[in-house]
C-alpha cells in the first residue's frame, strides 16, 4: 500500500507539472486527488499519461486520512488550508511563499539541507524554496563545503512562467500583436512594462531599501538553508522567456580554490550536470534546460577582481526543479526518512 495524496492547485502550471512529475517518479501513491479554487472544481487534469482526476473544490474538502499534500495555490490560499490540512493529520509540503520564513517551518531543497525535514514535527508543513533560490543553492553547496562561501552577487533572468500562465499568455499575446501592428499596452495586464523584446528589472514589490521582494528572498532563503553568515546581493529580471531560469552567479570563498576543483566537485554534487566547452554553444541556456530535471552549470571561471572568486552562468526549468521536482523531492525524502509505509 501508498500514501493518499493531495494536490493543491492543480489547475495551475505547478500543480499539473507535479502530477506529471509524480507519474514520471511512480511516487508510492494509492490514492491521488486533484484539488483548486470553485471555480476550477469538475475540470479533468490529467495524471501520468493515462489516468484522468476530476478536480474538487479544495474549501468542501476533508483532509481527514489524506498522508500528504502536495501544495501550490497562492499563498493566502496556502495560509488558509495548510494549517487544516496538517490539523486533519497530513503532512503539506508546500509551494507558496507564505511559510518559508516561518522560524518553525523548514525549508528545504533535497541536494542541499535534507537534514532539516525533520522540522516538520513543528506544524506540520515543510516549505519549497522560491525557485530562483533553489537552483542558486545547488549549484552553491558543493562549492561551500570546499571552500566557505563568504559573498555572492547574482543577476537572474527569469522566465514569465514564473508569474503564472498569465505571465505566459501576456508574452505570447504580445509577441503576436507587436507583429500584427498592435501596441504592446493593448495586451499588457500582468507586467509593469512590455515583456515581449525586453527585460523587465522588476519582480514582486519593492521595498524600502530599493531591493523587490524577490531580491529579498534570495537573500534571506540562501541564508537560512545553506548559512546564515554568507552576504548575498541580487537583482531579479523578467526576460520574455517562456519557461527556464538563467542566473549569473559570482563567489567569493574564505579559503582558495581553484577551477579545476570547483568544476570536478560540481560534477560529483547531486542533481547537477556542468556543461561547459569554450567553444560556440557549448554551455546551456534556458530554452535547453526546460523540461530538464538538473540544474545546469556553464561558463565557469575564475573571478580576477578578488583572491578566492568565482564565475558562473547557471541555469534550471522553474518550473520543475525550481518548483514541482523539488516538491515532489522533498515528499520522497520524507517517506524515505521519517514517514512509516502507509502499510
């Protein structure tokens, strides 16, 4: 026997890509069901490539004998029906940024601090990173246990599918309408500015110091899943890309390091494939990675400006690994680890 899961949000781009990421693992589940707002409630979204799930309204919905739930809706939803879910007996890994900096909260990316699931014990919930965090801390763990990261600056290049499907249809509308002499305004909705042909320096709201949120969270998600002492310095932009996200990382480490060993302990980590030949197209860019499960590494170089610095170009499908993979991954380690089999 498996566990009964739950998975909130299933309309959306996360959710479908968890159910489909869950078909492609065989995650140990009797029992699946499909859950969104009312309005999406009696709509079919497909499990795997032959199981159809009704979706059900997740506000009539009884958690009682569900083991897990797999959780991605916004993240009022989530502050609302997560605390029930982990009441009713379930344990909710969850994809929203409400909890993540929830001191009794975990949060967890499976390559880089999977000690710390045991958390869950708290309240019940175990928290997925923002997903230009996820890939960032992957590709900096092995490089920290060599060396102790002191600093990193990072600019990203995220894609629109990390706003949501309107994110998408807005690239896509106004990609089309530029074409058919329309002005980008008159299907402009979701961004701040023209997303088609340009890149937006601008992700969630600003803040007091000049910093957006998503700057924000970098800093402060690095800092509690990998260490508290590392300094980190972003600046997030919207690309018109559809799916995939592009980050340009640089180290700077306490201790030396040279390339060949950075790059040698990048190839050994977890969930990582370094590609990087110093010849035309030999490295990965976003539209490579996406559907791709690893996080990607490329143009790797040593930093000249610093005794102990690093370069990189590293990039990730947001909405896999940096979103439904690690889900699900977090999930999988759980039952692996302190969960016993439903049977």
């Amino acid at each position: 026997m498996g566990y009964k899961v739950a998975v909130v949000g299933a309309t959306g781009n996360v959710g479908r890509e968890l159910l489909q990421i869950m078909a492609e693992r065989n995650f140990p589940a009797d029992e699946v069901v499909a859950l969104a707002s009312a309005r999406s409630a009696g709509r079919e979204v497909s499990y795997g490539e032959d199981e159809i799930l009704v979706v059900q309204d997740l506000a009539k919905f009884d958690f009682k004998g569900t083991d897990i739930v797999l959780s991605s809706p916004g993240a009022a939803v989530s502050a609302e029906y997560s605390p029930k879910a982990a009441a009713a007996g379930a344990v909710v890994v969850d994809n929203t940024s409400h909890w993540r900096m929830d001191p009794d909260v975990p949060l967890v990316v499976p390559e880089v601090n999977p000690e710390a699931i045991a958390g869950y014990s708290k309240k019940g919930i175990i928290a997925n990173p923002n997903c230009s965090t996820i890939q960032l801390v992957v590709a900096m763990k092995p490089l920290h246990d060599l060396a102790q990261i002191t600093r990193c600056i990072v600019s990203t290049y995220q894609s629109v599918s990390g706003a949501g499907k309107e994110g998408m249809d807005e690239l896509y509308n106004q990609t089309k309408g530029i074409y058919a002499n329309q002005t980008a305004e008159q299907n402009q909705q979701k961004f701040t500015k023209q997303i088609a042909f340009n890149c937006i320096p601008h992700i969630d709201k600003f803040m007091d110091d000049g910093a957006t949120k998503e700057e924000w969270k970098m800093m402060v998600e690095t800092k509690k899943i990998l260490d508290p002492a590392i300094k980190v310095h972003a600046t997030c932009v919207r690309v018109p890309v559809f799916v995939g996200h592009g980050e340009a990382v640089t180290l700077e480490f306490a201790n030396p390091l040279d390339e060949d060993t950075a790059r040698k302990a990048l190839r050994n980590a977890p969930g990582i494939t370094v590609l990087d030949e110093r010849v035309d197209g030999g490295y990965v860019t976003q539209t490579d990675c996406a559907g791709e499960d690893d996080v990607y590494i490329s143009r790797l170089r040593m930093d000249p400006t610093v005794d102990s610095g690093l370069s990189m170009w590293v990039v990730s499908d947001n909405l896999r690994k940096g979103a439904a993979l690690n889900t699900v991954q977090i999930a999988e380690t759980l039952i692996g680890q302190y969960m016993k089999n439903a049977a």
